[in-house]
C-alpha cells in the first residue's frame, strides 16, 4: 500500500448522503462520528468539503425506472433531507443536493471541483454501494483520483459493503480505513 501524498490544495472531501433521512439505517451514526475527524482535518488545512444530499422537488424529478427490486417508498419527514447536525456543515462549504444515486450527474460539483483545482477525491458516506459508488465510477470516468475511506461508509449488507471495498474500489483508486488515512495524512 503506498503512502499517501495529499495537497490540501488540490483534494476534496465529498460526503455522500449523511442527512437525517439516511444516518437512521444500521451503521449510519458509526459512519458519522468516523466522518468528523475528516471534516475537522479538512477544516485544519483549508481544504474543499462539499457535503452531498439526495432529495427531491416534487418526486417527478426522481428516476423512476421500472425495476424488479424497486427503491423503498413512503413518506418522509420534512427535515429528511437536512444534513445531520454533527457534522457542522458551514457557510463555506459546499451542498449539493442530488436527484439520483451520483453526485456528478445533473449537478455543478465537477465544474466547481475543477474551478478550484482540484484532481483528487476523498470519499465517504452513505449507502457505500449506492451513492458512493455511483459517485465515484463517475469521478473516475471524470479523471478524478480518490481515496475511499471504507469504514466512514456503510449500506444495507456487508456483503454489498465488501463486494464495492474489495472489487471496485480497489480498481479506481486507493482503499484505507479512517486510521490508515489519517496516520498517512499527518
């Protein structure tokens, strides 16, 4: 595993998903405190942090393909999409309020990435085989390099959890837990 070589400068740490709706699944307070040492590191050095959220303006903006495992439905609460309080989100980060599994897609987060300079990704959030998958085969078709923290991320087994750290993960960009991360930026 090679060290990693972060400039502050030119990296991004994207959060995937940690809004009230979401954190309440198994795993997702976990996922949050794992997530705080990174926004506060961050935060040190003056680096980039767009906090990601997926809601909906009035569903018909929502994807709706015709599926044999359709996606849960039901009512959510008002503050479903609100990012969760914990993580201290500040005027001068960065939201993006997505409408589909990728950050990318139908957003303005790479033109904002690439004002800034910015060519390296640190990912983390909710669900890993969802929102941050499908963010990150995005960012790698974009040419982003990334870094997955994969215990700041969790999703509905630790089949599909392990399946995207292990499989794809691994292909588009560097894999470490919270602790690797941190003793390698420091």
């Amino acid at each position: 595993m090679s060290a990693l070589q972060l400039d502050f400068n030119k990296t991004a740490l994207v959060i995937i998903d940690l809004q009230k709706g979401i954190v309440q699944m198994p795993g997702g307070k976990e996922v949050v405190e794992k997530t705080i040492p990174l926004v506060k590191l961050f935060r040190e050095n003056d680096g980039f942090i767009s906090f990601v959220n997926v809601a909906f303006h009035d569903g018909k903006d929502a994807l709706q393909p015709v599926t044999d495992a359709p996606a849960p439905s039901g009512e959510r609460t008002a503050d479903w999409a609100e990012f969760v309080p914990e993580l201290g989100v500040q005027p001068e980060d960065y939201t993006v309020t997505k409408r589909q599994w990728g950050a990318f897609f139908g957003t303005d987060l790479d033109l904002q990435l690439r004002r800034r300079g910015i060519d390296t990704i640190v990912l983390c959030g909710i669900a890993t085989n969802i929102g941050v998958e499908s963010t990150a085969r995005e960012a790698f078709q974009l040419g982003y390099n990334q870094i997955f923290v994969t215990d700041a991320m969790t999703t509905f087994s630790q089949e599909a959890h392990d399946a995207s750290c292990s499989f794809i993960f691994p292909r588009i960009g560097k894999v470490r837990t919270l602790e690797q991360f941190l003793s390698d930026v420091h």
